[in-house]
C-alpha cells in the first residue's frame, strides 16, 4: 500500500472500516443470496458424520465479475473517489485474476483506465472477461509475485493508483462486507467457513465475525497454507504454492492484516487436500449443477472429505462461503446423480 493510502485511510482494519465501506458499497453491489442445504444432500455427506449440523451456502459466486473481489474493489475505486485521489492515469493491480477483473470493472464504472497485470498461468477465461471489462493486460512471470514486481514498477513510472488483490485495508474492508449481509440473513449464526489466499476475504470476514460473535474456519489447500504457516511461525513467512486453486489461492505469503486478524479473532485455521477439493468442487456441479472455482470449493472440503478438517458440532449453524465462479468447467464432465 502507497504512502498516499496509509495518509487517507490506516493501516489497519476495523469493524468501522467495514460499516464505512457498506455504506460506500451500497446498490453498486449485488445483495448475497444464501440457500439452506438440506441434511444428508449429496454434495455435503461425509463419512463418520457424528452429529447434525445445519449448513447454509453463501452464494457469492454470483456477485459482479464472478467472485467477491467486486466488493473490496468497489470500495477501493469509490473511496479514492471520494477523497479525490484517483488519477486520470487509472488504477493498476497484479492479480492472479478475480482481483484484476473486479479492478477492471470498478475502473469501469467510474470511467477510469485499468492497467492489470497477471501470470502468465493466470486461466483464458479470465484473460479474455479482462479485456471485455476494456483493461490493458499484461502477462508476466509464472507466479503473482513476478506480476505485482511489474505492477509496482508501472505504479512508479505512470501515477497510475495501485491497488492489491488482497493486501489492503479498504479492500478487506469491502469484503467484510459480505459478512455482514450473510449475518443478517441467516438469524443465529454460529460460524461462517472461508478459503484463504493472502487473506484478504478472510481479514475482512474475519472481522467482521468478530463483532458479531460468529467464529470463522479458516480453509486453506495443503500446499498453499500461507496464513496456516504464519500462525505456526508467530509472524509471516514464505511457503511454496502447489496446488489446483493456485490460480486463487496461491499467496506465497500471508499479510500482516490477515494474520492479525486471525490473532484477535476467534477463528480455526485448517488444511485440505486437493483430491477433497477437487471432489467437493464435482460434487456441488453434480448435485447443484453450479460451477465453481477450485478456490470455492475448497471451503467446503472441509467438512466434506471423509476425515473432515473441521468438524461441526450438534445443532451448529454454518455458512459455507462459495466466492468464485471464474472457471473453465470442461472439466466437469460426469452425470448427474441422485439429485436431491
């Protein structure tokens, strides 16, 4: 984050932030819808299953440009906005893709240039919806790290305002958001259950849950655990990224923000592996005939794999929250079955 940011808006993240940046949002965002599952439904029964629990999907794969990203960048844009910081030369972001497509679309809505930057591994399907959103993209490196050195370096030489996919309180913030609306939907809620990449959407979620009482499931895949490995190691550190929701969720390291979210909150880090992400995934497309994001699903293998990462107890309330829908599905190919 720019030293003009830090001067207008903090460092750090609060619930006020969140309640400034649902007022900021408001009508340029599309309401989260959340669907009760019945118990027992095919994509979520798991073996060993000891107790009844009540699940929710947060189906925010619906939101604009396909992932909750739309929220923090919203806020971003309208906040620069506001404060009269927003340069005609655009905004700027490296992304591994849902980030610079909500960057885009923000852009967009206030007529201003997007400049987004990606790995060259980044999905073609998020290449070309980048480029109807009318964005300069630019592919460089293989990893996200090598596209936010470029970003950075074209922030420096154009003015253009740089953004962060995650590492940023107004764009947390804006995630919070989501929070807060699936809070007011579903009456009781005892926990909301979240996929981690750098951590923005958890910072947010995070804090948000805090003020509300309402616990959160951090979910990360096995072999991109950055916030998983920040809180073994007391501080962040690098970790190596493997894993079929790399594209999202493949931060080589955890934010500050995130990790300190985690700390003040009441929340539950754990890892799943990428078979259980892979079969949640299939299973919400042949049960539901959704099409999710790796990064999605991974939030709900952990409860579905057969040795659950988490395990609910008896009459809990959880929210499930499915964030993207940003994915090629030719891969979803099997028949459905057992519909419920």
């Amino acid at each position: 984050m720019g030293d003009r940011d830090t001067d207008l808006f903090g460092d750090n993240l609060t619930y006020d932030d969140i309640k400034a940046a649902t007022e900021r949002t408001a009508g340029r965002i599309r309401p989260v819808t959340v669907a009760p599952v019945a118990s027992g439904a095919a994509d979520t029964v798991r073996a060993g299953s000891e107790e009844p629990y009540e699940l929710w999907y947060a189906l925010e794969f619906m939101q604009h440009t396909g992932s909750f990203k739309a929220r923090g960048a919203q806020n971003f844009v309208q906040a620069h906005r506001e404060a009269g910081t927003l340069p005609d030369t655009g905004v700027t972001i490296a992304s591994g893709g849902n980030a610079g497509l909500a960057c885009a679309w923000a852009a967009q809505q206030q007529g201003v240039r997007a400049t987004v930057f990606l790995p060259s591994t980044a999905p073609a399907v998020k290449i070309a919806k980048l480029r109807g959103y009318g964005a300069d993209v630019r592919l460089v490196g293989a990893e996200y790290a090598e596209a936010l050195k470029a970003c950075e370096e074209f922030a420096a030489s154009s003015g253009a305002l740089a953004g962060h996919a995650y590492d940023h309180p107004l764009i947390a913030a804006g995630a919070g958001t989501l929070l807060e609306e699936i809070h007011a939907r579903i009456p009781g809620l005892d926990t909301v259950v979240v996929s981690v990449g750098g951590g923005g959407l958890f910072a947010g979620v995070a804090t948000a849950a805090r003020h509300h009482g309402i616990r959160t499931v951090a979910v990360e895949p096995e072999n991109c655990r950055a916030l998983n490995a920040a809180l073994d190691a007391g501080g962040p550190v690098d970790v190596p990224v493997d894993s079929v929701a790399i594209d999202s969720l493949g931060a080589r390291r955890a934010t500050a923000l995130a990790l300190r979210a985690a700390r003040e909150n009441d929340i539950r880090s754990v890892l799943v592996p990428d078979g259980e992400i892979v079969r949640a995934r299939q299973a919400l497309w042949d049960h539901r005939r959704v099409a999710v994001e790796h990064a999605a699903a991974t939030a709900l293998a952990a409860l579905t794999a057969p040795d659950p990462a988490y395990r609910p107890g008896a009459g809990e309330r959880i929210a499930v929250v499915l964030c993207g829908a940003n994915t090629d599905p030719g891969d979803l190919v099997h028949p459905a079955t057992n519909q419920d």
